[in-house]
C-alpha cells in the first residue's frame, strides 16, 4: 500500500504542479470569495446568523439539482433524516449515511442535496442524510451522538455494516471521522468506508495552515470562532472533535479530498498521513484551486462532477469487494 499512488504523501512541488483548476471553478471560487470570507468577528450570535442565511439551499436550486431522485423525510423522538432515493435503485440492500457540513452551526439535508442527490444517482442506491443537532442549541458531543445513533439504527432496519457507507463534507467530513470513532469504541461494527470532503479535523486552531492566503473561504481566526460555538468549553484535542489527534487503528478504507488552495488542506493531509501510520487503508485526492467543498457545484463546475463520481466508485469498489460482487459506475445523465 505505502508505495501505491493513492498511498504517498503528495510533496509541495507535486501540489504546486496540479493541474490549473478551469474557468468556471476559478470564476466560482472568486464569487465564493466575495460572498463567503467577511465573517461577522466578536459576536458569535451573528456568526451563528450569519452561516445559517448564506448556507441554506434557494428552492429553485433544490429542485434543480434533483432530477431522478425522491425524497422521504424520517422524524422520531430519536432522530431525524431525509431519505434520497434514486429513479434507479438498483441495490436495495445498500446505504450511504451522510453528514453536512455548514461549521456545526448550519445547514441541514436539504442544503447538501446537491452532493446527496447526485451520489444517489451515480451510486444506484439510497442515501440518509442525517438531521443532527446543531450548535448552540446543542454542542459537543450532540452531533456525534446522533451519528453513531444514525448508524446503529440503518444496522437495526436491516442493512449490514458492511452496506453501509459515510460520508460528510467540512465539520461533516470530522463528523464522520469522530463517528468511526465512536463506533469503535463502543465495539460495534464499522461500515465498509468512509469519504471526507474537505474534512474540518482540527478545532485547536493550531494548524500550521499554509493556505491562509489562499483560501477563498475562510481564514485561520474562524476555526476557532466555530470551535468555540460548537465545544462549549470542551477541550478541542478531544479525539471526537478533532480526529487529527486520534489513534485511527482499525478504521476502514477513507477517501479524501481536498483542495490544494483551502484553510483545511494541511489538516486533510494530517489525517491521510496518521492514517497510513496507522495502518488505515487511505486515499488523498488533491483539486487544484476549487473553493472549500466544491463538490457542491455539480453541473456548474467539472471538478465537482469529477470529484462525486470519484466518491461513488469508492464506496461501490469497496462495498463490493465485501461482499463479492461489481458494480460498475456511470455518470448521471440529464433528463
């Protein structure tokens, strides 16, 4: 594995050498730079405000997106998630659990159908978007509770652990890290894989983050903003709130990408690298000059395209090769 392409730690001269991102993704970074990086500073109730409004989903570009997929919202005293399912539902007895991003603090499954929608469709079976609890109202460990929770009830409606798939992008790409996490500690079953896009792993704040310049999203300050929110005066080198810091031994194969010009990269990096020591079968995949989760813009950007169908021939590799069988992924197509 450590001398297989998707195993090397890429060097800087390698990253620096990708190739150049296209017009549309730089077009899209820079208006994501404009709309995104004033953060509101010293008042976490307007930064809490803020992400809310900016990252929630207009109906028009949900209803876009989902083409060849049905929804079906699940609420109970015990949680609570919508259901994707694609027109082509071809493998029944398999699940992708994923978790949104949005800093702890925002976003929900309607938010992310952009990436859950066209996951469901590349993969030919359903994805859970969990519902779980943000901060404020609910801080640390709530949104790990209610991930390793989504989990063990896929588990007890029938689907086998290793049919299970997750994935989660930004605080949603940690989320998913702390969830492997916490299901082993508890001595349960892992599921077949996990993805992370542009994963936030490290909530110290301490990172050496050599895109501070560069990324047109966020700046070195804000993780601490949002830690703070979302810790509540918990430590932030708690392995479930920053895997960075974690023993990974026994964890499942993980992809993840990243962009090589977001705040995250070198956390992204951080991980993959621990991993690898840990024995944990890992892949990095590095875009060159994409905004923070630019998996987002499917349709609007070819990298984001790319990088889905990347996800689901994962997750289809690896859940087939538990259990025997291969499924070959398309690209979806337009009505």
């Amino acid at each position: 594995m450590a001398n297989s392409s998707a195993a090397r730690i890429l060097n800087q001269t390698e990253v620096e050498a990708l190739p150049p991102p296209g017009l549309r993704a730089r077009i899209i970074t820079r208006l994501v730079r404009l709309a995104v990086k004033r953060w509101p500073r010293g008042d976490y109730r307007a930064l809490v405000r803020r992400a809310r409004r900016l990252f929630g989903l207009p109906p028009w570009l949900s209803f876009a997106v989902s083409f060849g997929v049905n929804y079906e919202r699940t609420t109970s005293a015990d949680l609570c998630g919508e259901w994707i399912i694609p027109d082509a539902n071809d493998f029944d007895d398999r699940v992708l659990l994923y978790l949104h991003g949005g800093g702890y603090v925002s976003c929900s499954p309607q938010s992310h159908r952009p990436i859950t929608a066209a996951l469901a469709r590349l993969l030919h079976h359903r994805v859970f978007a969990l519902d779980y609890r943000l901060a404020p109202e609910c801080p640390f460990p709530a949104a790990v509770d209610d991930a390793a929770r989504a989990f063990l009830w896929l588990t007890d409606h029938g689907f086998k652990p290793q049919n299970i798939a997750i994935a989660g992008d930004s605080a949603g790409g940690g989320l998913t890290i702390a969830t492997l996490l916490r299901l082993k500690r508890m001595q349960q079953p892992l599921p077949a894989c996990a993805a992370c896009l542009s994963p936030w792993l490290d909530l110290t704040g301490e990172c050496n983050y050599g895109n501070a310049g560069s990324c047109a999203m966020f700046r070195p300050e804000d993780i601490s903003a949002f830690a703070g929110i979302y810790l509540n005066g918990v430590s932030p080198r708690s392995p479930e709130a920053s895997p960075v810091f974690a023993d990974l031994t026994g964890l499942p194969p993980l992809l993840m990408q990243a962009s090589s010009t977001e705040l995250l990269f070198d956390e992204a990096m951080c991980l993959h690298r621990n991993a690898l020591h840990n024995g944990v079968d890992s892949s990095l995949r590095v875009y060159a000059g994409v905004p923070h989760v630019w998996q987002m813009f499917t349709f609007l950007m070819p990298e984001a395209g790319a990088a889905l169908k990347e996800i689901a021939a994962f997750v289809a590799a690896k859940m087939s090769a538990l259990s025997g069988s291969k499924v070959t992924i398309q690209p979806p197509v337009p009505r």
